[in-house]
C-alpha cells in the first residue's frame, strides 16, 4: 500500500495524521482515482470484514482546560466497554479518573462552571502517568468511539508523547461524522443534538464520564441504525466515512 494511502487510513481510522489533504483537486479526475484507490485499499485492511456486531468498544471522553494540547492539560478521562467483551476485559464496566494538575496550574473558571472541576478535585488526584497507565491497560486494542474525538485523541497523545514518547494506535471512530453519513448533515452535529434526535436522557452532561455514557447510548444507536442501512462490516462503514470526506474536500 502506497505512503499517501497509509497516511490517509491512519488519518481517518487512527487519529494520528494532520489535516486531511489526500486530494488535493477534489474535481479533478486524479481525485476520482485517488479516491477509488483508497476505496481499495480500505478492503485490503485485516479489519475491513470484521462485523461490527461482533467488535469489541471503548467509549472516550476526556475533560481539559482548554482546546490546545500544547498550552493545556487533561482533567479528567474516562471511558466505557461496549460490544463483545474478551475473557481478558477489566473486570469493571467503566473507567474514570481526575488528573493531577501542577500547583501552579489554575483551572479555568469558565471550564469549572461547565465541568464542575475546580482545583481542589485535581491537585491531589492520580498524576498523569498513572492515568495513562491505567487508561491504556483498560482499552486495550479495542476500537475507540467519541463525539468530536480528535479533541480526545490529540490531547491524550499529547500527554502520551511528553511521558513516554509513544501515541494512540488504535482504530478510531467519531459518533457526529457516522450521524453525517447516516442522516445527511451538512454540518457536524454537537452531543446534544445526537442526544434530542436518538431521545438519550441527558445526564451528567460536560463531565468525561457523563459524556462517555452518553456517547455509547448514541452509538449503540448508530450501530443498529447502519444494520438497517447494510452496513454491517467495518469495511462498509469505513467507506461510507471516507466518501464523507471526499464530499467535505468538494463542498
């Protein structure tokens, strides 16, 4: 499989790569191709016949102090098993932690306002490392699901990369770019849309472990709504997002 290829895959499945710009000339023939030959390439992947039905999930959320991984920190990270779950599986159905923050790091009041953290939950809380530690023991090799999860993904990498020089390999699948694909949106849907559409209760709203519940509810939505829709290999569905972004680069 050519570089271009694999980057692009990685892009769209891994969460690793930059901003996606595998097309350059999205209305030129060479787009069509490039497009098609991706197409390909996706159904020469180990995964691409796996059923979705029989794939094992892990539901992420993070909470941060703002928006750049750089200038910011994690606060809180928390995820949720779904699917088809190995005799190896933690032996609890949910995973939760604040992160210790530095003494001199304050937390932002307007993400106090909204999380409900304030400092006095994360300076003495797990420290970054041991979160990780214990984050990456209970994912596993699943498959990663999120709202908007290239947020969690970049900062979770972030921290992975100062603490031990390594980054996220798992597959990675977003709840709104699967709601565009199935519902035909123009534009990226927030959770809060997702959850009025699908009729999921809102609890906990904002806070890692609350949106990590939540977003599973929307995705075991999903899941039966791309059953009904023929989608029922990883591969199809793998498809199905990449024409999305095909469309985007167009548009």
């Amino acid at each position: 499989m050519g570089f271009e290829r694999i980057r692009v895959l990685r892009h769209l499945f891994g969460g690793l790569g930059d901003q996606y710009s595998g097309i350059e000339d999205s209305r030129s023939l060479q787009a069509e191709v490039e497009l098609r030959a991706m197409l390909s390439a996706l159904h020469e992947h180990e995964m691409s016949d796996q059923r979705l039905a029989d794939l094992s999930y892990a539901v992420i959320d993070t909470e941060t102090t703002g928006f750049s991984p750089q200038d910011d920190v994690l606060l809180s990270v928390a995820a949720v098993l779904l699917g088809q779950v190995p005799e190896d599986s933690p032996g609890f159905p949910e995973f939760y932690s604040f992160v210790r923050i530095p003494k001199d790091r304050e937390v932002p009041e307007l993400v106090s306002d909204l999380t409900g953290i304030y400092k006095e939950h994360v300076l003495q809380a797990p420290k970054v490392d041991e979160v990780l530690q214990m984050f990456l023991q209970y994912i596993g090799d699943r498959i990663l699901i999120g709202h908007h999860v290239g947020h969690d993904i970049r900062f979770l990498n972030a921290a992975l990369r100062k603490n031990w020089g390594i980054e996220l390999h798992s597959q990675v699948l977003d709840t709104g770019k699967i709601a565009m694909c199935l519902h035909q949106m123009k534009k990226y849907p927030s959770l809060d849309m997702l959850l009025s559409l699908y009729e999921i209760s809102v609890n906990e709203r904002h806070t890692a472990l609350g949106d990590a519940k939540m977003t599973a509810a929307v995705i075991e939505r999903q899941l039966a709504l791309l059953q009904e829709h023929g989608i029922y290999t990883l591969g199809k569905l793998w498809e199905m997002l990449l024409v999305l972004e095909h469309s985007q680069q167009r548009s």
